[in-house]
C-alpha cells in the first residue's frame, strides 16, 4: 500500500515543480506582452495624441521637463513627448519590410538547400558562408556606400544579411524533415518539388519559423536604429527613435530624457520581444 500511495505522491510532486517553474516565465511572457502590446499602440495612436508638432521648434534647446514639455525639448528645441510618440512608426515599419523580404529570399534558398542538397545545397550554402563572413555593420555600411544613403539600400542590405542566417536554419530544419517517412512517401508517390515543400515540409518548420521570427525582427529593429544613428539611413528632421538618440546625444547632460526616453523604448522593444520568442519556441504561451 505504501509503494502504491507513494506513486500518485510523486507524480503529483513532479506537477507541482514544474508548474512552480514555469510560473515565473509565464509572468514574464505575459509583461512582455503587455509591454509589446503598449509599444504598438504607440506607434499606431501615438501620432494622433501628441501635442505638438514633432518637427516645430517651440522653445530654447534641452529644456528640462515641464507642464508644457513632458520630457523637455531637444538639440532644436522640438518637443520630445511629439517625437517619441511619432518616431516609432519607421522603425516597425522598416523592421518588418526587412523581416518578410529576408524570409521570403532565406525559406525559398533554405528549404530548396535542404531537400534537394547535392551540388545545390553546396552553392547555397557557400554563398551564405561567404556572406556570413563579412560583419553585419561592415557589411550594410559597403552596400551603403555602393548603392547610396537612403532606407532602400539599407533595409535591402539588413534583408540580405538576415536572408542567410535564415536559409541556414532552414536548411536545418528541412533536412531534419526531408527524411521522414511521410516526405518519402510523397516523392514516391511523384509530387513535385514544390508540392512537398509547401505541403509537407513546410508546415512542420513553422514552430522553427515562429521561434526564430521574433529574433530577426529583433536584430533588423537594432540594426536599423544603428544605422540611422550613425546617420546612413534616416535623415534629419524626421521623428525616428535611432535618429534621435543620435541627434540629442551632445546634450545628455541638460535633458537626459531627450536620448534616455527612445532608448528605453528601443529597449523594452527588444526585450518584449525575444521574451515571446523564447515562450513561444519552449510552447510556454
């Protein structure tokens, strides 16, 4: 009887613990949704509620905070609560246009990679070798420099650098299911290629593609801002987060919420964000 007993205790025990464990990642993933969710809802209202204008100068230069300026004006005098609520829209926006572009390039070159291999994977994957090789900043400020200052050249290079540490998980992946037996069944059969890709293969890497989409959408919305920071990508006046850390930096000493305010949000950003990503590949949410 006590053997007996003792199992149910056990188990019930075990329960216990791993619920206790998960509980405070299950907080954690839900702040990170909250907080994400309040960033969104920034960007999208965030330019019909700000009181001024964010590219008008209305008073002197790195004003403290105020009744009248909540987080005090900038290196122009703009005020920084108009900016902040306005400068997060070319961040998502340019983020998420990298993302899909190096998706759409990285699943097509990863998953063709991985299930036709042979001398195909071998040419795609020393193409993204030689890619990899170069430093991401180092790479986006050469294609910068060829093809001009602008966002297209620089969301182009963020997609193309991104779009080979995509094929490579890819490719992973589509190997690991290229060889199941359901896949085999399929080519026995005779489908096309791109049948089993899109059929089979496919919808058994979407965990991959959801656990690993929030990390790139992460990297793209770092990458960006740094480079609009170092001035190759947005310019001046334009309400951006990145541009403005950059602009208000000279003035840290007189309004600190001029660059600390877009550089929180900037960070609680990323950090939201791979909090989800992180819950969604351990399926905690």
């Amino acid at each position: 009887m006590t053997g007996v007993a003792a199992v149910p205790s056990r188990v019930m025990l075990r329960k216990l613990t791993s619920r206790r464990l998960r509980r405070p990642k299950s907080w954690a993933t839900a702040f990170a949704v909250v907080v994400l969710g309040s960033i969104i809802g920034l960007v999208i209202f965030g330019p019909m509620i700000a009181p001024y204008d964010p590219n008008t100068t209305l008073g002197s230069t790195y004003m403290h905070s105020s009744k009248d300026f909540l987080l005090g004006t900038d290196a122009l005098g703009r005020d920084v609560t108009s900016r902040v609520l306005t400068g997060g829209q070319t961040v998502l926006m340019y983020a998420a246009v990298a993302t899909v572009l190096a998706y759409i390039a990285g699943l097509a070159l990863g998953m063709l990679a991985g299930f036709v291999r042979g001398s195909v994977d071998n040419v795609v994957m020393r193409i993204v070798d030689v890619l990899l090789a170069f430093p991401t900043l180092v790479f986006v400020l050469l294609l910068a420099a060829a093809f001009g200052r602008g966002m297209p050249s620089i969301v182009f290079a963020t997609a193309l650098i991104q779009a080979t540490a995509v094929a490579r998980i890819i490719r992973t992946a589509t190997l690991e299911q290229s060889v199941r037996g359901f896949v085999e069944a399929a080519v026995a059969r005779g489908e096309r290629t791109h049948t089993v890709l899109i059929r089979e293969i496919l919808p058994n890497i979407a965990p991959t593609l959801a656990a690993d989409i929030g990390l790139r959408f992460t990297w793209s919305v770092l990458l960006l801002a740094s480079v609009n920071f170092l001035g190759l990508g947005l310019q001046p006046p334009t309400a951006d987060w990145g541009l403005m850390i950059s602009e208000n930096r000279g003035g840290m000493d007189l309004n600190p919420l001029a660059v600390l305010a877009p550089a929180a949000i900037l960070g609680a950003l990323t950090v939201s964000i791979n909090v989800i990503s992180d819950a969604w590949a351990d399926k905690g949410i």
